[in-house]
C-alpha cells in the first residue's frame, strides 16, 4: 500500500485511451479547446508510442487502480538541446488538491534530469490558476514569452526552471 492516496507509473499502451478521455475532459473546463491547445495535438491517442522516444517520458497518476491524470517530459520542439517541455499534465477534479502535482512534477523532473536535460520549460493558460500557484510552489520561475516551437499559440503564461 501505498503512503500516498495515488500511485505514479510509466504510462503504457493500455493507458492510452484513459489519458486521451482526461485529456479531452480537463482542457475545456479551462477553456482550452479550439485551435492552439495541446488537445488537438496528434500525440494525444497515442501518448505511450509517442513518449517511447528517446529522452521522453510520460507518466500515469493512478488512485485505487484508475488512471486519474498524468504527465510527462519530451524535448522543447524547435528549442535548445538542454530544454525540455513538462507536457500534458492534466488531472481529473477528484485528484486535485492531494499532492499529486507536486509529486508528479518531482517525478518528471528526475527524468528529464536522468535524460540531460538542464532546463524545463512549460506553458500554460489564464484561469489555470492552481496550476500556476503549483509550479511556482516547485521552482518554476514565469518568463516573459514563449519558447521553442510548440504550436500552442492559445497559451499565454510560460514557465521556465533550471534543473
């Protein structure tokens, strides 16, 4: 048993369909459903295949056997060699508010680190609001515009932490 009321793995195949329903479920609660959002990227069927990757990994937040959320880091696309992206971290509600951000970020954090990486940048959205207060409380530090070349042209809040 676990200390934690959740469990935190490396996603596999048949965690696919889960997070894609997460993911498709928690974006528009914040308004992020239209083009410019990670929803529509094409990763997210397939999120075990597309962070089987080198220097990717993607994790699945767990509570009594149900995937509730995840998480996980990839190079920043179009951005330096040292830069990686915390992408795709979404929770349903009922994992909001347990620790399980805080523990998911550390996690994805030690990989990225294991992967070489020195820097990890994220974006995010206005209303995201306890997410923003989340990676502030874990070392991420606001920056003024976006990095790389993600194709999320409908976020407008960027983080960036040395790792």
């Amino acid at each position: 048993m676990s200390a934690e009321p959740f469990d935190i793995r490396p996603i596999t195949p048949g965690d696919d369909a889960a997070i894609a329903s997460i993911i498709r479920a928690v974006m528009p609660e914040f308004g992020a459903k239209g083009p410019g959002f990670a929803i529509n990227d094409p990763e997210v069927d397939g999120m075990s295949a597309s962070y089987a990757r080198p220097r990717c990994r993607y994790f699945v937040v767990e509570r009594d056997g149900v995937v509730m959320g995840g998480g996980g880091v990839a190079p920043l696309d179009g951005g330096d060699a040292d830069v990686c992206e915390l992408r795709k971290m979404y929770f349903l509600p009922t994992l909001r508010g347990v620790g399980a951000g805080a523990a998911l970020i550390e996690r994805c954090l030690d990989a990225a680190r294991d992967a070489g990486f020195k820097r990890c940048y994220l974006e995010t959205l206005t209303g995201m609001d306890a997410a923003q207060r989340l990676y502030e409380r874990t070392g991420f530090a606001r920056i003024p515009g976006p990095m790389g070349a993600t194709g999320h042209f409908g976020c407008n809040r960027f983080y960036l932490r040395e790792l």
